[in-house]
C-alpha cells in the first residue's frame, strides 16, 4: 500500500549492509554448523556446558530441544490439561 515506505526502506537496507555478502556468510555459516552436526552426531554427544565436569549438578539448561519444551514439560498445565 506505500510503495514510497518500501522504496526508502530498501534503499536504507542497501546503504547500510552489503546484501551479497550477508548472504555470503550466512550460507557458510549454515554450512559450518552442518559439518559440526554431523562430526557430533558420530560418538558420544558433547556437553556444551561451560565450565562443567562430567557428573556435576548443572543448574541451567542448554541441552537438545528448546528450552520452552523443557521447561513447561516439567510445569503443570495452569488448564488443568496435563
């Protein structure tokens, strides 16, 4: 409905990132964090924990999954449809 919005916003987009290069790195990165998927998914999974020992009490989450799907799946449902 406002070209005119469009046109000033793209152009502001264009001034300040280069656009091929973003998009350069993005896709290398996506490729990095594919070839390390794959080197973990071979052994034992690392534990990214930082500054953990094997077998210590760790009081965060950063583990498979979302941290949503951990957390509300030990809360009660405040519907009662647990």
């Amino acid at each position: 409905a406002r070209p005119d919005l469009v046109a000033e916003f793209a152009a502001k987009v264009a001034e300040r990132w280069d656009l091929p290069a973003l998009s350069d790195a993005i896709r290398a990165s996506q490729q990095e964090r594919l070839t390390v998927r794959a080197a973990v998914a071979q052994g034992i999974p690392p534990r990214w924990n930082h500054g953990e020992t094997m077998g210590e009490e760790v009081r965060w989450y950063r583990g498979q999954g979302s941290y949503n799907d951990w957390a509300f799946a030990h809360t009660p449902d405040p519907q009662g449809r647990d």
